[in-house]
C-alpha cells in the first residue's frame, strides 16, 4: 500500500489521519476534470484535535457559506458526505431533500444515506446566551436512500422548537466505506470516492441554484 494512504487502516495515529485526509482529497480532485476541481475548491482541513472522540475531517468550498462535500474519519469507516451543517447549509439541503426531484436523486444513490441530527447550543445557564462553538450534537434518524422519501425530512424535524435560537437541524447525505478494505485498495478506493464525488457534483449544483 502506498504510504500516502497508510492512514486509511484502523487505529492509525490522528496526525496521520488528520494529514491524511487532506492528501485524499487532492487525489480525488486529481482525477476530476479541471472544471470540475475548481467546482470545489479550496478545501480546508479541519483543525487537529487530538481528543478521543475527535474526528478528523476536510470539506470543499471553503469560504462559501453552502452545502459542501466533506471527508471525515471514522474509527472503522471513511465517509463522503453532501453537508448542510450550519444553518443556512442545512435549510437548502433540507428544502431541496424534500422536492420531488430531490426525493428522486437520493433514491438514485445506492450505498447512501440521509441522516439527520440535532444542534444543540451550549448554556451555562438557562438565561445564558446560546454558545455555538461548543455545540453538542445528536442523531435523529438514518434512512437508506432508496427508502428515503420527503415525509421523512418532516418526521425528523417533529419535536425540535420552531425557532432556531438553541437547536437547530443538520443533514447529511452519506456513503461509507470500511476502512480496512479501503487500506487493503487505495488506489481503487480513491478511483472509487473520485466517482461518488462526481455523482455528486450535479447534486450540489443543484442545490446551490
């Protein structure tokens, strides 16, 4: 196995995780077309957080404040995710999740799913401004993307307030990929991400409108 994506194995150090997420992406931007590599950048690496349950990541369109593609780690799994994290982000992913074409897309994608979750502020105390750097997160519910549907955008959303002030939704598209199989193949596994990243692609320009 190349060096390069030694970091792909189980329990490898986070620095290397941390760098090597970064060299993922410029292998996988390598074998885009050129229009489609400036489609995504720059990329921006996560900060190394050396913290058990940290997770290295790096996502596209640094700077712009839209849905992105972004690599985290895992500690058995590398993901591809299609991002609507902030809240911004997450209303465009949410909106377009739930059109008919939207629909449509995501049961196009086999291996995926959507899964979204709950952004929980941090207050020290009850009459505390809400404080977002130190946000808490929680998954709401996974759904294949073949089963997925819009009533499930909705089901997800029922319990969290209305406004937006303490807890907001987030989305993610997902493909996952067992990291000790991608170690076993990394060239064919970043040929792999490469071509979900180009499935993508439409998606994504989609949404941005």
């Amino acid at each position: 196995m190349d060096d390069t994506f030694a970091f792909l194995a189980p329990g490898s150090d986070r620095r290397a995780e941390h760098q090597g997420v970064e060299a993922l992406w410029e292998a996988v931007l390598e074998r885009l077309p050129s229009q489609d590599r400036a489609t995504l950048e720059p990329i921006r690496v996560g900060i190394l957080d050396l913290s058990n349950d940290a997770v290295p990541f790096a996502y596209t369109n640094e700077g712009a404040d839209c849905v992105n593609l972004t690599l985290e780690i895992k500690p058995d799994q590398l993901e591809l995710n299609l991002v609507g994290w902030k809240e911004g982000q997450s209303d465009a992913l949410k909106d377009w999740l739930q059109t008919v074409p939207g629909e449509r897309a995501v049961n196009r994608l086999p291996g995926y799913e959507v899964i979204a979750f709950a952004r929980e502020a941090y207050k020290k105390s009850p009459s505390s401004k809400p404080w977002w750097q130190s946000e808490s997160v929680r998954q709401l519910g996974s759904c294949p993307a073949q089963d997925f549907n819009a009533g499930w955008v909705t089901r997800m959303m029922i319990g969290l307030p209305a406004k937006k002030t303490e807890v907001k939704p987030a989305f993610h598209v997902r493909r996952a990929w067992d990291r000790e199989t991608a170690a076993a193949g990394a060239a064919a596994f970043v040929g792999e991400v490469a071509a979900e990243v180009e499935r993508l692609l439409p998606i994504l320009r989609e949404i941005w409108g």
